[in-house]
C-alpha cells in the first residue's frame, strides 16, 4: 500500500525512483546529487586538476563573451549553481543599459539564493530573478522580451540526456523560446579515455564522495530500508559504444533495498550496481546537426586552445 508523498520534492524523488530504479540496470537520475553538500561538492570538482571541462568551457567564455551575450535584453542560466563561470557574461551584461535581466535556474535552493543574492551585490543594475526549478520541466514562455533572450546550458550538462532523453529536453526548450533567442551549449569532446575516466574518479575521491551523497539524498528524502552508502563504491567507466562515461555505485556485498511508500524493493547482488549518471562526449558536427532538427540553427561553435571542450551558439529559427 502506498501512501502519498509530504511534498513535491520527495514526490518528484519517488517518480524518479519507480520509473528507473526497478529497470535492469537500476538508474537515478544526476539531478539528485544536488542538494546544498552535493552542490558545494561539484563546485570541488570544477576545480580539482583531472576535471578540464569547467576550465576549458571558462577559457572559451572568457575569448567570446561579447559574441556569446550579443544584444540579450534577458539571460537565462539552466542548471547556474554558483554561476562562477557566468560572471564573465554578465559583465558584459550588466554594462548595457534598459535594466537588463538575469534568470538563474536550479534545483538547490539553498545554493541558488545564496548565489543570487551576491549577484545583486555585485551587479546593482541587473534585475536577478531566481527561479528554483527543475531544468528538464520548463512550463510557459521564458522571462524577458521574445527574440532579446540568451539561454545559456553551460558544462557540458546536455551529456547528461541519454538520445531519447536529449531530443526531449530540444523540443521542450523549442517550445518555451521564441524565433530570435539564442541558446549557447556547452558540450564535452571525444577523447583519450584515460583522460575521461580521470576526469570522473579523481585520486582525492571527491568525485566518489559527490557521488555517494546521492545515497543519503535519497534515504533522507524517502523512507526506505536497506539503502546504505557503505555497501556501495563509487566507478566510472567509459562506454565506447555509447561515447559516454557512466558513473555507477557498485555493490560490495549483496544489499537488500526496500521503500515502504512505493510499496516495492529489490536485491541487488555484490557487483551489480545502480548508474546514476551518463557523460555523453560529442563531435561537433553531429552535435550542431542534432540541433537543427530541433529548430536551432548554427550561429558559431568555437572550442578552448587543447580542443577539449566545446561550446555552440544557436538560434531558434
């Protein structure tokens, strides 16, 4: 027997949980690492010496911030965290006149008001408007005047999607902007796998911290029995047929999981594991292709020095 959920946010975990985590394999989907340690935790990530992206994509932001804001009356982040990188832009945008807007989008609430509210000091002509939110679920046309709006989808988050997942979260994001706004989209390269791997299982174990933490997100959100983050281990594997990395937490002995409010559970055997995140790593090309099919039309695709991450600028047609 069921009963229902206290609030959206464990009503949102237990549809997440009935819809993947009793396939083969079991999934949860990333947007569960964030609550205000699994934020504070990414934000270590960014910065530890195997994680290039966050530097590589902040090389390209800092070379084509003019480019990238353009005339944007609004600028929309999706997924902004601490919008450390996003500070570049907005130095540009808050040198224009009219009260120009920024929108940080994020599910953390306590990190996204936080970073809000700095912003407001930093930037005292620039509207900031918080929206805590789930970034795959946008409802209703965005802020800011149709055609004048920049939304921006940084670090390489659109990997994330795995191909159903991707095309769904296009055609959402279509169908909340208007002919004119543009959309910059950082993306991750193919390459050395060694490199990748790294990336995602750092010698200090912050990456397997971060990782574990989704663990008690969710023992801490809903009730359950047998979910113990010492009976897991963080791993990262490249998946050459995909293009993807995938992060696991493996089983070191054999668990038992139960979740009385969804009325289910299931055993998972030493070695097996739950995959909590997908990295899809792209060519460009196919990339840019990919979007047009969903009304994006090529404006630029520019990559840092090393080529290792990418960034495109796109326009809704």
């Amino acid at each position: 027997m069921t009963t229902r959920a206290a609030d959206p946010h464990t009503a949102a975990l237990e549809s997440d949980l009935r819809e993947g985590f009793f396939r083969d394999p079991p999934t949860v989907p990333p947007r569960w690492f964030y609550d205000e340690k699994g934020s504070l935790l990414f934000d270590r990530i960014t910065r530890l010496a195997e994680y290039y992206p966050t530097r590589a994509e902040a090389e390209i932001l800092r070379a084509r911030a003019a480019d990238i804001v353009g005339a944007a009356g609004t600028v929309v982040e999706l997924g902004a965290g601490t919008c450390e990188k996003t500070r570049v832009l907005l130095d540009v945008l808050a040198a224009r006149a009219g009260a120009p807007r920024f929108v940080p989008v994020d599910i953390s609430t306590e990190m996204l008001l936080d970073t809000a509210r700095a912003l407001a000091a930093e930037y005292p002509g620039l509207r900031v408007e918080p929206v805590v939110g789930d970034l795959t679920a946008l409802d209703g046309p965005l802020p800011g005047e149709p055609g004048g709006r920049l939304v921006l989808f940084l670090g390489g988050t659109v990997g994330n999607f795995d191909e159903a997942q991707r095309a769904g979260f296009l055609t959402m994001l279509r169908g909340v902007m208007d002919p004119g706004d543009r959309l910059a989209l950082g993306f991750d390269l193919v390459k050395d796998p060694g490199r990748l791997v790294a990336a995602y299982d750092d010698a200090a174990g912050v990456t397997a911290e971060f990782n574990l933490n989704m663990l008690d997100v969710i023992t801490r959100t809903v009730p359950s029995t047998g979910l113990d983050r010492r009976d897991f281990r963080h791993e990262a594997v490249w998946n050459a047929g995909e293009s993807r990395i995938e992060m696991w937490l493996r089983a070191v002995r054999d668990v038992r999981i139960d979740f009385p409010t969804l009325g289910r559970g299931r055993t998972l055997a030493a070695g097996e594991g739950i995959r909590t995140e997908i990295a899809r790593k792209f060519e460009p090309g196919a990339l840019v292709d990919e979007l047009a099919g969903h009304g994006f039309l090529g404006r630029a695709v520019w990559t840092d020095g090393a080529g290792d991450f990418g960034l495109a600028l796109v326009v809704v047609d």
